[in-house]
C-alpha cells in the first residue's frame, strides 16, 4: 500500500512541476507503477497461504486470516491469534488430531480441526 505520505509528497511534486509535461508525465507513471507492483506482491501473499494445520514441526509462521463460525474465531482472538501474530508449531500428536503451537510467548494446545480456519504464511 502506498503510504499516505508518499502520495501526499508525489502530487505537492505534480503540482510544484512548473508546467513541464514529462515532469508530470513521469510522475503519474511512477504512481500507476508502484499501485500495480502492490496488487502484485498482494496476490503472491493469497498464492503462498495454507491452513496452519498443513504446517510443518518447528517452523515460524505468520498468521494472516482467522475464517471460521464467529464463537470460534471470537475465541481465538482472545487467545491472542489474529492476523500479524507469529506462530511456532511445536509438536503434532501421532494422528495428527491435535497441535501443540507457541504464541506470544505461552504454548497451547489446539484441535486440528480448528487449526484448519487459520490461515498463514
């Protein structure tokens, strides 16, 4: 995303150009550029996210999305997983119906069913 700043800083530049057309030229090209390598790297970001519960033992992930009912995700917002926490998986049980993660310092243990509405990266 574009900083507010950034655009703010671009078009006082626009406006400032003393009437030079390839200044301006310019100017809105390297905007359109820099809107589009966003929606890029955003896209990227949704081809490379998985459930955490296909995660690997020992990894650090990135949460990005809780999906899920609203009582579950209600409940994992107060065990502090939301979008921007980091998450260790520690350990998966023998069947792989239960995880062992690290978050924010304090380790939980949670049903892989539910682990599967968590989206990282």
């Amino acid at each position: 995303m574009i900083l507010l700043k950034e655009i703010f800083e671009r078009s006082f530049d626009f406006a400032k150009s003393s009437g030079n057309k390839k200044e301006k030229i310019k100017i809105v090209n390297d905007l359109k550029s820099e809107e589009h390598n966003h929606k890029r790297t955003r896209s990227a970001i949704k081809f490379y996210m998985h459930s955490l519960k296909e995660g690997k033992v020992n990894k650090n992930y990135k949460i990005v999305e809780v999906k899920g009912e609203e009582k579950v995700v209600r409940r994992f917002y107060e065990l502090g997983i939301f979008s921007g926490q980091k998450i260790i998986i520690l350990n998966k049980s023998p069947l792989k119906k239960v995880f062992l993660v690290e978050i924010r310092g304090y380790v939980l243990s949670i049903k892989s069913s539910l682990l599967g509405e968590v989206m990282v990266v």
